[in-house]
C-alpha cells in the first residue's frame, strides 16, 4: 500500500531513486521473512522489537553492509509500519526501543565545478528546483 501510493508522488514530490528504495526495502523484507520465517509474509502484530533488530543484523550481515546502509532500510521499514500504527491497524511502536545510530562519515568538499553541474541540472518539479537553487546559493557564498 505505502509504495503504491509513494510511486504516485515520482516526478512530483520525490524522485524514482527514493522510490526504488523503498522497493529495496520490501525487498529485504521479503528475503528476511523467508529465511528467518521460511514465509512470504508475517503478521504486523507479530512485529516486535526482537523482529525490527534482527532484520537490522540481517541486512548488515548479508552483503557485509554498512552500519548506516543498514540503519537506512531499519528507517524505511518505520516509516512503512508508521503507515499501519496512524490507521490504527496495530496499537504498539516495535521500534520505540530500537536505538538508531549512525555512524559519522567524512564527505568530500565539491569543486566549483560539480556546482556549475547542479545548477544546470534539470529537476523533476519545482520543489527540488527550489531546493537546488538555495543549495547552490548558500555554495557560492562560500567561494
């Protein structure tokens, strides 16, 4: 239901490669249910705490991934089940007591010509232009 509804908002308020994430997601899911549950699907009741940090162990072992490619599909997952909690399809938070953390990464600073690429790129709507266009702004003030 939630990436049906996510694809419908591609081009308008996100992005394919948000979208497609959200897929991924579903994704591990699915392989997590059908090697920890040896099922194609679960109960939402049956969500629980234990489930929410096994899944996280699950996509950072398979695959030898990263804490915060990991902590970014746990992240996904909530939003996802935040979707079941506001319609009142399940009454508890599994992930109230999940710690997320993620680790601190040293990016790259961008040259004055990755700026000049961004600001001709063409955006999928006028929400990201605008994003776009205050991002570069704020870069040039710092050149």
């Amino acid at each position: 239901m939630h990436n049906e509804d996510y694809k419908k908002l591609v081009g308008k308020e996100t992005t394919y490669k948000t979208y497609s994430r959200y897929i991924l997601t579903r994704n591990h899911l699915a392989d997590f249910f059908a090697s920890k549950y040896k099922s194609r699907d679960i109960i939402l009741a049956d969500i629980s705490p234990k489930f929410v940090s096994d899944f996280y162990t699950f996509v950072r072992n398979n695959g030898d991934h990263s804490n915060n490619y990991s902590m970014k599909f746990v992240q996904r997952f909530r939003t996802i089940y935040n979707v079941a909690l506001n319609n009142g399809w399940v009454s508890t938070d599994p992930f109230a007591t999940f710690k997320f953390h993620f680790d601190k990464t040293e990016r790259g600073c961008l040259t004055l010509e990755d700026v000049k690429m961004m600001l001709g790129k063409k955006m999928p709507s006028e929400r990201l232009e605008a994003v776009r266009d205050v991002f570069v702004f704020s870069c040039w003030n710092t050149y």
